[in-house]
C-alpha cells in the first residue's frame, strides 16, 4: 500500500548533492535512517520519468461536501483577489524558532539554540495551494502522472520546486510564509507537536498508513479535525510545505550550498516527521509528488519580496 508508493517515489528524490555530507538528507519517504547519529546518503543523479500512482491504491475522493466543512469561521479572513485563496489571520507575538543552521530533525522550543521571534501579524492561506490555482499561474502543469491519470483540481500542486513555489506567491501578491510564521499558524503560540495538541490522532492528517483513510493525497481541506488555531487545514500531512527562509550547509566545501526547508510532512511521512518543529532541509530543486505549498501576505503589502 503506501510502502509501495513511498518506495516508487524514492526513485524521485534524487538532486545531485554531494554525497558524503550529513545535513543533505533529501529523502522524504520513511526510507530514511532510524539511528539518532545515522546518516542518509543522497543517491546519484538520475532521469526517471515519474510514476503513476496505481488506481487500485487511488483513494476515492470524498464529496465535496466533507472537503470543505461549512461551519461558519470566526477568525478574521480575508479573499485573495489574484488567486481566490481564503486567507486567515494570524496574530502578531513571540515565536520561539531555533536556529536555522542547526542540524536537521526536531527542534524543541526549550533548546538551548532557540530564541524568541518577533514579527508582526499577516495572513496565511487556509489551504493548501490547489491544481486548479496553480494552473492559473502555469498552464502547462498537470497533475495527471500524479494520480494515476486522472485529473483532480482539488488536490494540492504536487512536484513544485521551491523557486515555482515562491514565483506563485508573488504572482498572486504574497509570498512563501517564514520558519516562525509557519510555526506559529501551524501550532498558534504554543509548543505542540502537532497543531490539536500533543497526543497524535492518526485520523487528524493524512500520513503514512490506511489509518487515516486516504492511500495516496487527498483534495485539500479533508480533514477538518486537524485544523490548527488558526483554522489552517492540512499544515500537518497530505503534502510538505516550502518556507521561504533559506538553509547553508554550515562547514567544509559545502558552506556555500544553499538548500531549503520543507514543513509540516507529506502523505508518505510518519507522524515524527509531521511535527510541528520539524524541518526537512532539501535541495531547492526538487520536484516531489509530496511537496506543495501555501502562502502569506504582510497586512500593509511589505516584505513581498522576501527571499
């Protein structure tokens, strides 16, 4: 089932990095390292044409009715007029966000490496960035090799690469959400690991595993229970999540690499993976069926071009 599928994606994960250095781990699936110490080894640059998700493991799409909760939201929100996004309001405070040189995994807020963030308050997407949005911006994307042929406007925009991710964002007037602005629309001003609290429900996000439902990704907004405080929908699960803030390998020949982040785990990632502190520091290149994006907007307009 998803081992399958997690296996046929690996295939998809390679970016050309060098090889024998410890921070460039671009697996995205759960073949990755199970020690604390152990270390990934980026396979070699390779030209596979991507593989179809088989249609015995497409999950049904949910009617829409169930896609999209209609309970009355009263955070503040706003219309995107560029793209149709519905964009939630996220308060302005501290965020405590750890370093961004430290190395990649999990980040608890009482580590000693972390310090506290100010910035001001903005909005963010409530889901995330769909196929229909995308192919407003590019009309030659097609999600099609990614379920299996057929066509799904509701699911995310899968296989962006960071640079495509952030030329949406300012093509629709916002821009890729920061490390902190992310944490803090994900978990509010809290320190779960995920965005209900810190008890993991496994039918809250599509992850690894039948349990929640969905074998492959789902359309977006497809579980509500695992709405954040903000009432984001799907910052944990269904498809990893570009940040803006740029990642550089710390020592060596490799200072000069500069790599990015990805937040929040796809449908191929366990429930570690999906926390909320954790970051996946990734080559900016790399065009996986499980990576997509949303966006923020500053409430005066400042701060659209922030790379």
């Amino acid at each position: 089932m998803k081992f399958f599928l997690a296996v046929s994606l690996t295939l998809l994960m390679a970016v050309g990095c060098a090889s024998n250095h410890p921070e460039l781990k671009t697996g995205l699936s759960k073949s990755q390292s199970s020690g604390k110490n152990s270390v990934t080894v980026p396979p070699r640059k390779i030209s596979v044409k991507p593989r179809a998700i088989p249609k015995r493991y497409l999950n049904k799409l949910p009617p829409s009715a169930s896609r999209f909760p209609t309970k009355k939201i009263l955070l503040p929100t706003m219309a995107n007029g560029k793209d149709g996004s519905l964009m939630v309001l996220v308060n302005s405070g501290a965020q405590n966000v750890s370093v961004l040189n430290h190395p990649r995994g999990i980040i608890r807020p009482a580590n000693p490496v972390s310090h506290a963030k100010i910035f001001p308050a903005f909005y963010m997407d409530r889901l995330e960035i769909t196929v229909a949005q995308y192919k407003k911006f590019d009309g030659k994307y097609d999600e099609q090799p990614f379920t299996d042929g057929r066509e799904c406007p509701d699911c995310p925009a899968m296989g962006i690469d960071w640079i495509s991710a952030h030329r949406y964002c300012l093509w629709a007037g916002k821009r890729l959400p920061t490390d902190a602005e992310w944490v803090t629309a994900a978990g509010g001003n809290s320190s779960n690991s995920w965005p209900w609290g810190n008890q993991f429900f496994p039918e809250r996000a599509n992850l690894w595993g039948d349990e929640d439902g969905s074998l492959s990704v789902a359309p977006v907004g497809s579980y509500p229970q695992g709405a954040s405080h903000y009432g984001l929908m799907d910052t944990v699960g269904n498809v990893w999540e570009w940040i803006s803030d740029p990642y550089f390998a710390s020592s060596g020949k490799f200072n000069k690499v500069t790599l990015r982040i990805v937040k929040g785990g796809g449908w191929t990632s366990d429930k570690r993976e999906a926390r909320i502190s954790f970051r996946n520091i990734i080559d900016p290149k790399i065009k996986n069926p499980t990576i997509g994006f949303r966006c923020a907007k500053p409430i005066h307009g400042e701060g659209l071009n922030h790379r």
